[in-house]
C-alpha cells in the first residue's frame, strides 16, 4: 500500500468531481463521433452496405482533395497574417504603460465581443465593389475600375484574420509577459543589439505562446464557416461549405461523415506538428 | 595574465533624475571613482541606488549631469555599447541557453568565432570554480552558482567597469559570505573598476574601498569605511551605518572642533561637531555608538537605570533608562567575569572620549 501514507490526502484527487463533465462528453461528443464513423463505413445513403467506398471516392477524387488543400492552405496563410501583425502589437503591450495596455486589450478583444456575423458583414462593406477601400482609391485616383476583393482568397484571409486576431495575440500577449524583463537588459549590456536580443532571446522564449496562438488560430480559421462562405462566396470553396452541402442539400450522409473524419484527421495531423514544436522549443537550446 | 587590470575611472557629475511620474529618484550626485575601485552604494530601499545604477549602465537617460568612464563622456551611448557589465540581483541569465552558451553570450554579440568563444567561456568557467557546470541549464543550478555564472558572464566581455545590483541579498547568510569572498578576490585578479549597491551596512563596510552612503536621493557621504563609520557628516549616516544612541540636548558652547552640550538625561559631555559649526543655545542630537559608552564612578556622567541585560557572545548589551524617560545602549565586552548588573541597578554613564560622541543640529 502506501508508502507514505502522511502525503495522501495532498496527492490524491476526488475524480468524482469530473464525472459531470466526463459524463456530458461522453454524450455530447464521443457518442456522435462514434455515430459519424460507423455512418462513414458504409458505400450507401441508405446505410445498408458496409465498406471503405465513401473514402476511397474523396481520396481518389481531384475536386474533393483541391477543398481540402485549399483549405488548409487557407489556414497557414491566416495563421501567418496573424503571426506577422499580432506579434508586434504583444510586444508594444509588454512595453508601454498601464492606460496604453488597456486601450490595446480593448481594441484585442472587441472582435470577441461582437457577433461573427456583423463583424463579416462589415467586411463585406469593407471590401464590395462599392466598398469602403474601392470607393477611397477611386477618389483618390489611383484606381479607375473597382479592384475585386470580395469573393477572393485575398477577402477572406484578410476577413479571418481580423476576426481570428484575439486567438494569436492573447496567448503571444501572455507569453511576452512571462519573459523577465532583465534578459533583455541583461542582453544589451551583454553587447547585443535590439535585433540580436529578438532572435536570440524574446522570440526563443516566446515560443509556447507562439505555438499555442498558431494552433488556435489555424484550427478557428479552417472551420470558420460563415465567414468563409459570405465572403468566398460561391465561386470558392472550402471543407466546411462542402461538407454542410453533402449533409444538408445533397443528403449524402455517409460521404458527409468521410469527409468530417478526414478532415478530422487532417486538422489532428497539424495540430500534432505544432505540438511537437511546441515540445522541442520547451527544450530549446537545451543540448 | 590574461585579465589585466583594466578599471577605467568612473565619474558620475552633478547626475539628477526626475522619472516621468514626477518622483525624483536621485539629484545631483557626484562621484569620482578612481580605476581598480571598489565602491558601495549604500543606502535604504527606494533611497535611488538602482536608478543610479541604471543610468550609469545606460538604461535610463538622467535629467541633468553627466557620466564619463575613463575619459569619455558615455550620455549618448546606447547600454550596449558602453562596456558595463552588469550582474543583476535575480542574475537573470537566459534560461533557454546552456551555462556555457549564457557565458560566451556577449562575445558572440561581439562576432568572436565560436572555438575562441568555448574557450573563452570554459576559462571563466574555471575562474568562477564552475568548469563541470558548461552544459547544464541555468535552472539546474542552484542559487550561488547562479550567481557565478551572471558574474562569468559579465565580465566575458571584459567590461571597464561592473555593476552589481544587490548581489547577495537573495543568498543564506554562509553562502553570502562566500560569494564576498568571492567577487573581492575576482575584483582583485582583473582589477575592474567595480560598483555594488547594497543596503546592508556590514557588506558595504568589509567589501568596499569607499562608500557612498545614500538617503532620498542625496548623497549624504562618500568616503572609506572608517570615515563613514567613525566619521560620519550627517546624522542619516550616524544613525544608518551601525547602531548608535540619539540624545537630545542644547549647546553650552562651541568651537570647531568641540562642543559642550547639556544632555536632556541630564549631564554636561563634550562632543564632536560632526556636521559643521553648531550655534550656541541651539538644540542639538548627540550620536554616541553603545561601544563608546561606558558605566563610570562618582557624579560624572549622566545617570540611569539598569533595565535589561542581553548577553550576545563576546559583549553584553545593556538597556538603561536614563532621567529623561528615554533608553540607552550600552555594550560592554566581556573580558574575564564582567559583573552582572542586576535590573534596577542605579548606574552613571560617559562616552569613552569626547571624539565619540557627535553632535548634529537637530532636525525640526
Ligand atoms: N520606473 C519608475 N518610475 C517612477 N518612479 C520610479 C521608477 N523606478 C523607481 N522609481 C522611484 O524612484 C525612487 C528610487 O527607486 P530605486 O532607484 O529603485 O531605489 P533603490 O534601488 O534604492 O531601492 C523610488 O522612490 C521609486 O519609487
Ligand atoms: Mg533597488
């Protein structure tokens, strides 16, 4: 039993206190999964025939693998926009005063506080032919003919990345704060340039948060489905639109459910290669 | 050798700083350390030595005065290219990198090759009496040897001048010792120009060449230990730098260089006029060391009464009550059988000699 009986009560846990919410995803999550993949292995709408066909056709087939690469392509890019504009504005929160940093949370977190849909809409009339930005280069002269934003790769990255913005910057923002901020003096007076301190200190040790920002913000990108739908439009199409088309208008239940566990599968895939860095930066510099 | 002496002089001149909220953290200090020097800032928490100390480094550009090394005027460099070195109080060395790589740190800054860098790192290493330590991270150390590596790591880079900022504070006492110990003798081997800000008194009195003694942002003295302990020019430093007595009285008459006070507890004592010229009848507070008291026959001195007494090893501390209500310290070494002195004894009491006991304008 036991070897030191004394430490018991502090090393153990009372796991009655998960059962609710073990319970709760066991109902609400696993049990439809499982429902997803038995309907998955079968070659009929009906559900009768047991067999690989549902994914065999989506992996044989050009138009269904272009949805999926297109959509995870979709994901790097709004990740990296993220990455490139959310970096800068956690640093200049870690940097300036009290008031500044809460006009910057506030001007973070106001994509969260409002509804996905109003805030895709007013990208719409952002990016419209008669948009915003089409009607000032107008103006301005600079362009005669409306550039087309909408309904372009282009609109939609630029759309989820400022409605994804608050998953990459608060993590990064949390990551920046736990930096001592006598490495980056101790850093300078070491001889190192501001330049030198960022590659080889901030960003270094910056990197969990880095990871987890991406992680949020690629897998929130890749099943946006509103925004990717009104501002796509029809012309572009991406996982989350397919498969609601194969479920909802074409009834075609068992490629539906195929193509969520391939989908599945191929956020896992990304998700795990961000974890594994994420383990390797923790033990970054180490050897 | 390798590290040859290489302190530059360090002058601070007329330096006052105002931080943007207002406070002002330090006004017109000046210091004129010689190369090779070891010096203590010393003074208590919030009197402005980190912001001094941060300026001198780089990272604050003060409001007035000038910092020159050797003979350069450094305002307009940037911390990285004025050759301080600095060892932080929580050391902070970079945790994502190996000892060895946290040492060689500034001589890649420095574009040195990487062969002369492990060497460079493995010979300080060896100075700090860490070699076995290259490979490990900094959180596989413990607290003094972290220490050894920040130290290591300052002075790779051959700095004219290091500045450490309450190096020991977070160290045991047997430990604290040690590392004195420690950074004196490195300080001896390079002969840098060193600057260690303290606020504990016996650090500043055994490891430094000077002192200087800060309060609110005012320099209140810069000399040797001796002058600042035995000698000290204002009140602040009577009262900060070892324990002392504070007796009221009123000036009888005085000269430069003694004065004939009426103590409040009652008794006529020469004292010293530390401060500068005191005025006759004014109201003056006598500092007299509890060592530099002694218990005296007769109806010399000024009497009181025995409260307590702490035996504390080699002396013995008594509390006496003197006629005015208020208490004294009086410490006596203990040579042979010193006789007991039962609470409630009746005593008289002198200062050892008139140089002793210095008197301060009293402050309103
Ligand atoms: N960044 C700052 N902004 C405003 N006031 C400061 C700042 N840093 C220190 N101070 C003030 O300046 C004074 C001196 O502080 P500091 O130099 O840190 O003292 P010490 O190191 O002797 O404890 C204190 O009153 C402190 O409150
Ligand atoms: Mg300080």
């Amino acid at each position: 039993m036991g070897a030191a009986p004394a430490s018991r009560d502090v090393t153990t846990y009372g796991m009655g206190l998960a059962v609710p919410l073990a319970l709760f995803f066991l109902v609400f999550f696993v049990a439809p999964l499982l429902q997803l993949l038995w309907l998955s292995l079968h070659n009929d709408t009906a559900g009768l025939h047991w067999g690989l066909g549902q994914y065999l056709h989506f992996l044989t087939d050009p138009f269904s693998l272009g949805v999926l690469g297109s959509t995870l392509l979709l994901g790097a890019e709004v990740t990296a926009v993220c990455l490139v504009l959310g970096f800068p504005i956690a640093w200049l929160y870690q940097r300036v005063g009290p008031r500044l940093q809460t006009i910057i949370i506030l001007i973070v977190l106001l994509p969260l506080l409002t509804s996905v849909v109003v805030r895709t809409f007013a990208w719409i009339v952002i990016l419209g032919r008669q948009g915003i930005i089409n009607a000032t280069l107008q103006s301005l002269g600079i362009i005669d003919t409306p550039l087309k934003l909408l309904y372009t790769q282009f609109g939609v990255v630029l759309a989820l990345a400022q409605v994804q913005m608050p998953l990459m910057t608060l993590p990064l923002i949390t990551a920046l704060g736990r930096i001592d901020p006598n490495l980056d003096d101790a850093s300078c007076s070491l001889g190192a340039g501001s330049w030198r301190t960022f590659f080889r200190i901030v960003l270094p040790l910056s990197l969990p948060g880095v990871i987890a920002g991406c992680t949020l913000t690629y897998a929130a990108a890749i099943t946006a489905f509103i925004t990717q739908s009104l501002i796509g439009g029809g012309q572009m199409l991406f996982m989350p639109m397919y498969l609601y088309q194969q479920a909802s208008t074409l009834q075609n239940w068992p490629f539906a459910s195929a193509i969520s566990i391939i989908f599945l599968l191929a956020v896992l895939a990304v998700v795990s290669v961000f974890t594994t860095l994420g383990r390797m930066s923790r033990g970054y510099g180490g050897a | 050798m390798a590290d040859a002496p290489s302190g530059r002089s360090l002058v601070v001149d007329a330096v006052t700083h105002r931080y943007p909220s207002g406070a002002l953290a330090v006004e017109n200090i000046n210091l004129d350390i010689k190369g090779g020097e070891i010096i203590a800032l010393l003074g208590p928490s919030g009197c402005g030595k980190t912001t001094l100390l941060r300026i001198i480094a780089g990272f604050i550009a003060q409001t007035q005065g000038r910092i020159i090394i050797g003979d350069d005027i450094v305002d307009t460099l940037p911390p990285n290219r004025r050759a301080v070195g600095i060892v932080f109080q929580n050391y902070a060395l970079f945790p994502h990198l190996s000892i060895s790589e946290n040492v060689a740190y500034g001589l890649a800054a420095r574009g040195i090759d990487k062969a002369t860098r492990q060497r460079e790192a493995q010979r300080l290493l060896e100075l700090v009496q860490l070699p076995a330590m290259a490979e490990r991270l900094p959180r596989q150390l413990s607290g003094g040897q972290q220490q050894r590596v920040a130290l290591a790591r300052a002075l790779a880079i051959k700095p004219s001048i290091l500045l450490l900022d309450e190096p020991f504070a977070a160290l045991d006492k047997n430990l604290r010792l040690d590392m004195q110990i420690e950074v004196k003798r490195l300080q001896r081997v390079s002969g840098i120009t060193t600057l260690i800000v303290t606020h504990d008194q016996e650090e500043a009195l055994s490891m430094a060449d000077r002192v200087a003694v800060l309060s609110h942002g005012k320099l209140e003295q810069f000399g040797s230990p001796s002058d600042v302990y035995d000698r000290p020019q204002t009140l602040f430093v009577n009262t900060f730098v070892g324990s002392t007595n504070r007796m009221p009285g009123v000036v009888v008459s005085a000269d430069r260089t003694a004065a004939k006070v009426r103590l409040d507890a009652g008794a006529e004592i020469i004292a010293r006029p530390a401060g500068g010229a005191l005025a006759e009848g004014g109201r003056v507070t006598v500092c007299i060391r509890p060592e530099h008291l002694q218990f005296v026959g007769g109806e010399t001195g000024f009497a009181g009464v025995v409260g307590m007494s702490l035996p504390l090893g080699a002396t013995v501390v008594h509390e006496v009550t003197t006629a005015d209500g208020s208490g004294v310290k009086v410490s006596q070494a203990r040579i042979g059988e010193t006789r007991a002195l039962e609470n409630g004894a009746a005593v008289r009491l002198a200062p050892l000699a008139p140089s002793l006991a210095n008197a301060f304008p009293a402050t309103l």
